[in-house]
C-alpha cells in the first residue's frame, strides 16, 4: 500500500458514506467529495453530471490524489504527517491544509508550499521530530474550528463531529 492509499484510506474511515446537512457549507458529499468538485470533475472528463450518490470509487480516488494529494504537496512529507496533512485538505481545501502545516512549522501561512515551507519543515522535523509536528498540527486545525465556530455560531452543530475527527487522527497518527 502506499502512503497515498493509507491516507486515503485513513480519510474515508472519516467521511463515510452520503451526507447532504443543510448547514455543512460543503453541501451534498459522497466519501467526503462534494457535489461542486464532482461536477467540475465529470466537466473536465466531458462527461454527463450526475448525482455525487453515484461516484465510482476510481473518480473518487482520482479526485483525491489529482485534487488534494499533490497540490499540497502530501507526497513531499513523511509518511504519517501527509496522512494528517491529506486529511485538512479534504476537509478544508489545500491552500488552507497548507496554511495549517505552515503554522505548525513556524513558517509564514501564505498558503504556498515553496522552499521557504520547505526549509521550515525539515528544520521542524530535525528539531522536534514528526510526531510533534503532527501534534502542532492537530492543534492547529483544532484552533481553526474554534475559530470558525466564533464567527459563525450555526457550526457549533459540528464541533463534536471536528472533535471527533482530530482525536481519531491524533490516536491512529500517533499511535
């Protein structure tokens, strides 16, 4: 298996399944994958839009890999930290996953994973290890859902869900 396919497969134990909350921004998703990047997915493949209900597991997992593994950057970190990293970007986009590494290695946030990153992380890495960046990190995103949950109240629904979903990463991650 490779890190991508553990990733993966440590995210889709996470977004299990059909949901369509009302209140989740994401809208109707299907193993995480929203309707929106589902449509635009079949668009650039010239092929009929339909429901995210019906996406095939080699679309999802394409999707995936083309569309939050390598933009950011995943496959440039060690094993278990693009794990962690793999999941914010599903969740909240690459440029913010990245965003979230940046703050966890004391590198500027500008959401761009260059040399600057780079050279940030591997000084992280060789100082604390990845298990305490990945710990950073974790925190990281739980201080964004926080955030989130102060500027809009109506998130508050999902804070148990977020909770959830950083202590499972921490348990498996840092295992």
């Amino acid at each position: 298996m490779t890190p991508f396919e553990r990733a993966l497969a440590l995210t889709l134990g996470i977004e299990k399944g059909y949901s369509n909350d009302r209140a989740d921004r994401g809208g109707a998703t299907m193993w995480g994958v929203t309707h929106k990047t589902y449509d635009a997915y079949r668009r650039r493949h010239g092929l009929p839009l339909r429901d995210v209900r019906l996406i095939e597991p080699r679309e999802r997992d394409e999707i995936y890999q083309k569309g939050y593994w390598f933009p950011a950057g995943c496959d440039l970190l060690p094993e278990c930290l693009s794990a962690c990293h793999f999941d914010a970007a599903v969740n909240h986009g690459h440029g913010q996953a990245v965003r979230f590494l940046q703050q966890a290695v004391g590198a500027l946030p500008d959401g761009i994973f260059g040399p600057k990153t780079r050279a940030a992380l591997a000084a992280a890495l060789e100082r604390e290890g990845e298990a305490e960046v990945i710990r950073t990190y974790l925190d990281v995103r739980r201080d964004y859902y926080d955030h989130l949950i102060e500027s809009d109240p109506t998130q508050e629904r999902f804070r148990r869900g977020w909770a959830n979903r950083i202590d499972h990463l921490q348990g498996v991650l840092l295992a």
